[in-house]
C-alpha cells in the first residue's frame, strides 16, 4: 500500500493497556530533518512511551509552539483526493491526517515540545473512566465546544456518531466499537429511532457498556474513524463529501480531485482542544501531483511552495539522493522510521493452492523494488507481518529473503511444477502512480520468470482501498499495508487476518478464514501478561506466514521534503503521520 490505513505499533495484549503507559515507535536516527547523512534503520530504532494523561493534560490551549506565528496559508502537494471524510469511513493515514483539523473525538493524541505523545480527553473532559475490569467505559462531553454554525456540540450527537456506525452504507472504516458494543450483532442503526440499549446518556456523560474487558479501549476512541458527527448535520451517505467540523477549520471549498481548502471556524474555542494549535488562516490541499513533480518544486523552494508540505507525496525514488546528499535540502526532510509494514496479501479464496502461495513469495524481488523506491533509505526489506519495532517481532524468514533478495525463481517454479500449476494467471492490483508503475513491471517479470502468466490492473488512487476491499474484486494479489491501530496486537491480526472480520470494505484483504488462525488471535487478546502476549502475536505472525497468505514487501523509513517557511513539520505518534495540525507559515 503506498499508505498504510493505520500506522501505530503493538504494545502488548489488552491487559497491558490498563497501565497509564504503553510503547510506541520513534526513530532510530534524526526524526526532524538536519544535515547529518546517517539512514535510520527500522531494526534496532528506539521506543518511546505514550502515558494516559491525566484531566488537566486534556484541557485546553494546546501547548504553544515556540516561535509559531499566526496567519498566512499552508499549502500542499499530493498525489490524490481523500476517497471519505466521514470519520465513520476514515482508516486510511492520509484521511486520517488531512482531517486533524477539522475532526474530534471523544480522545486523541496530543504532542509535546520533543515529540513526545499523550492520550488525552479531546472532546471528552479526560482520557475515560474504566469501571467493571474494563467492560464499562465512560466519558464525559466538555463544556463550550461548538460545531461550525455555532450550535452546541451535545451529548446527543456523541451517541450519534456511534450509533450511525451501525448503518448499512458505512462500510470502510474500523470495526472495533462495532464488535465490542453489546448487542451489535443485531442492531442497525439510529435512523429508525432506536437507540443501541449498551450506550448509556446521563447528563454530558456517555457510557459504553462491551460485551468483553477492554482496557485499552480509550486508545480505541483516538482512532479518526471515532471522530464525533453532527446529528443534525448528518446527511448519511452524503456527509462522506462533506464533514460538519468541530476543529478550529471547516471546508471552505473542495473540488473533487482537485482541491480541498479550510478556512477557519469562528466557533472554536482553543480552550476546549488540548491538541490543535490552529496558527494557519487557511490550508489549501491539491491534488494530482506525482512525486517527482512535487519534489522538484520542493527543491525549488519558489513562490508559495515555500509554504507547501504534503500528506502523502516523500521525496521523489529518483531525488533521493540528491535530496539527502544535499545538506541544505535534507534540512527540510522529515525522515521518520515508520511502524509500518508493507505487504501484498495473497487472495485466499483465488489461489487456493498452498505451493502456488509459497512459490508467490519465493519469486518476490524485495531487491529491486527496494531500488525503485529510492534504496536503503527509505525502506527495509520484510519477511514478517510485524515489524522490526512492535513488541511482539520475532524475526524469521520462511522464504528466503534475506540469502536471495532478488527472489528465487527456480525454486518457485518448482513448487509450481510440483503443484501441476505451472502457468497459473494471476491478476495483480495497483495504484496508478509512476513508481508503482514500475514496480508492477518488476513484479510482473520476477514471476513470469518463475512460471507465472501476470496481468497487472491499475486501480485509481484515490478509490484503491474501496476496489480491493470488496469480497468479489477480481483480483490475485495486491499492494496494502498495516500499522497498529493503538498499542495492542489485536489492532493488527483481528482487522487483517481473523475471518471474523471478512466482508466489503473490510481490511482482512487476503480473505483469510483460517480456524487455528482465528482461534490464535482470540486466545493472544485473553492473554494478561504481556511477555507472553508479545510471543503470541509473533508466533501468530509465523503461523500465517506458513500458510503464505501474503508477501511482505518492505518496512517503511519516511522522508518528507517541504517548503522552507513552513515551520514546525513534526511527526505525530499517535496517528504517524506530519502533524498537520501543529504547522505554522513562517513570516
């Protein structure tokens, strides 16, 4: 996937979760951009803590940024449009990014002066309060917070949000408040006017009632997809088009494919958001640049691309090492090791034939699609689902890749020999980019050496995760990838891998319905101590290695150039992405 759909790392089980701090990634080199030429390395990068924070950290202002002015206009250069903006359809990291300054929930992540990450209360006056060993959770709706026509932000709409989850045309987002309500399984959602019974409204106070412990489930309501929604405002399939915001923007204009700006909304109140700081007038998003496109005006650093940053677009594969060779310019790169693992989930329900699955993986040629990406610099090569800095990793390499990185053909054509399926046809989707252009052709020519037939399909950008997250998409294989929803190993394997969570718009993409799978995953969240619920995710990671259910592909090290008057590009833990919503325009 050119953007994984979440990127956070895995802690531990869920019993881990109810300590007030849990791991998250951070660099192993310089995450803010210097002249240095050391290349981080995802193997051996440091961890960092994310603490709960207590109900004065969850007050606002947000901390201000040294030497931060107010006013001007930040602009951006990306690839493509946001497929949703409504929160309930959010769970790609470019959405998730773009829509920090317009959209809250009830938690969020809130960034310190180092880079360091709390979880706080952003529209909730804390982090939550657990009772009942964590199958009860409330939260209580602050005071004075406003939607962008200046009526009040209420309880009402807070119930809204979760109860319009359950509708039918929300079909892309996370699933995980869906799963763990009580009585989910049968209830549809709010617009017959039934209520959910195990959501509770008492005064400003939602309480949610699960149907299992959930420590961790403060974490859970820091995803986007949480992100509360104006009942009243809410025009259903619609509001994916346009958001009513409760952030310190709103849209001011979109053109689909185009543009998208935000203006200021005028009934925000900083001293209700612990995490904005709002110093912009105005961003203005645009649309259909490829990277090298952006990376060359970036380098030019003319006009108002000295106030351009970008969501999505890094460094260009072909200016990475003019780029980072250049002291000068790498003083303008964000360079972040990401927890990010980059894979190609094989179609269990196509390719059924396990010897054609592991003849997929020991053809893969890891080397020269880490060459087209840019080198060493930008990625390292993966064998495991799990990447090198979630807890839990364990390393093996069950096809070859570290001793042949560039693949092995004649051993998978002898699989596929062996399995009578030597010129099997497989139909590979990507998105239409110039780099995954060239990636295809190698992966194209890496398998039919092998004794593959390849077809390769491009799939529109900005529409990639809704073609290949239908059941029936007509496809073999195609590119994803996946960070941890919050710190637990359930945000990775239940979402990716359990049957349970098979479906349209869903993100077991593999179609995986393995039972000792399953119950695998089911057993690891149970599992309270956290040594060795860590070894149960990494032993879970090489169970479906061994059942080749995917290729990985590459664990991802970020370099972002931008403009050099846009102040303060710092990397967001929480969301591990840039931090849109901390940026200034340098006067």
């Amino acid at each position: 996937m050119s953007f994984s759909r979440r990127n956070f790392m895995i802690a531990t089980g869920v019993a881990a979760a109810s300590t007030t701090v849990l791991s998250a990634c951070s660099s192993g080199g310089d995450s803010k951009g210097s002249g240095g030429n050391q290349v981080p390395s995802v193997t051996g990068s440091k961890a960092v803590n994310i603490a709960v924070g207590t109900k004065a950290d969850s007050a606002g202002p947000a901390p201000e940024v040294k030497g931060a002015v107010k006013g001007g206009t930040i602009y951006s250069l990306d690839q493509f449009d946001m497929d949703h903006l409504d929160p309930a359809q959010i769970y790609v990291s470019t959405e998730i990014c773009i829509t920090s300054p317009i959209l809250r929930g009830l938690t969020g992540y809130k960034i310190d002066a180092n880079g360091g990450c709390t979880l706080v209360g952003d529209a909730a006056t804390d982090a939550g309060t657990m009772k009942n060993g964590g199958k009860t959770w409330s939260f209580t709706l602050k005071d004075g917070m406003k939607w962008e026509d200046g009526s009040d932000v209420t309880i009402d709409d807070v119930r809204h949000t979760f109860e319009r989850l359950f509708a039918d045309f929300v079909t892309e987002g996370p699933r995980y408040v869906q799963q763990f309500l009580a009585g989910g399984d049968k209830y549809k959602g709010p617009y017959e006017g039934k209520h959910l019974d195990s959501i509770d409204v008492s005064g400003n106070t939602i309480t949610f009632h699960l149907n299992e412990a959930r420590a961790d489930f403060n974490f859970t309501l820091a995803e986007r997809g949480y992100s509360l929604v104006s009942k009243k405002h809410d025009t259903k399939q619609k509001y994916d088009k346009r958001p009513f915001s409760c952030g310190p923007y709103k849209i001011g204009d979109r053109q689909i494919g185009k543009s998208m700006t935000y203006v200021r909304n005028e009934h925000w109140d900083a001293k209700t958001d612990p995490i904005r700081n709002a110093y912009p007038d105005k961003y203005v998003f645009q649309f259909g640049f490829e990277l090298v496109a952006s990376t060359d005006r970036y380098i030019a650093d003319q006009g108002n691309d000295q106030y351009t940053m970008s969501v999505f677009n890094e460094v260009a594969p072909e200016r990475i090492a003019q780029v980072l060779t250049n002291p000068k310019l790498k003083q303008r790169v964000l360079t972040q090791v990401d927890t990010v693992t980059y894979y190609w989930p094989i179609n269990m329900t196509r390719v059924k034939d396990l010897k054609v699955r592991q003849a997929i993986n020991w053809a893969w040629p890891h080397q020269q699609l880490q060459t087209i990406r840019g080198g060493k610099a930008t990625s390292e090569l993966a064998t495991t689902i799990l990447s090198p800095v979630t807890p839990g990793y364990q390393k093996f390499d069950l096809y070859g890749t570290d001793k042949k990185p560039g693949g092995d053909p004649a051993k998978a054509k002898a699989l596929l020999k062996e399995a009578g399926k030597l010129g099997t046809k497989l139909v590979i989707a990507y998105q239409h980019s110039d780099n995954s252009v060239k990636q295809a052709v190698a992966i194209k020519n890496a398998l039919e050496a092998a004794g593959f037939q390849v077809v390769n399909k491009q799939v529109d950008k900005s529409t990639f995760y809704t073609q290949i997250g239908k059941i029936d998409n007509g496809y073999d294989l195609f590119a994803a990838g996946w960070s941890p929803d919050w710190p637990g190993g359930y945000s990775v394997f239940f979402p990716c891998w359990d049957g349970k969570n098979i479906g349209d718009g869903r993100s077991n993409y593999a179609q995986l319905n393995d039972p000792g799978v399953n119950k695998a995953i089911d057993a690891a969240s149970k599992i309270a101590d956290p040594e060795k619920a860590n070894k149960a995710w990494g032993d879970i990671d090489r169970q479906i290695m061994e059942l080749a259910a995917v290729v990985p592909d590459y664990h991802s090290i970020r370099n972002w150039l931008h403009g050099s008057k846009v102040g303060n590009v710092i990397f967001d833990p929480g969301n591990t992405c840039i931090a849109v919503h901390k940026v200034y325009a340098m006067k």
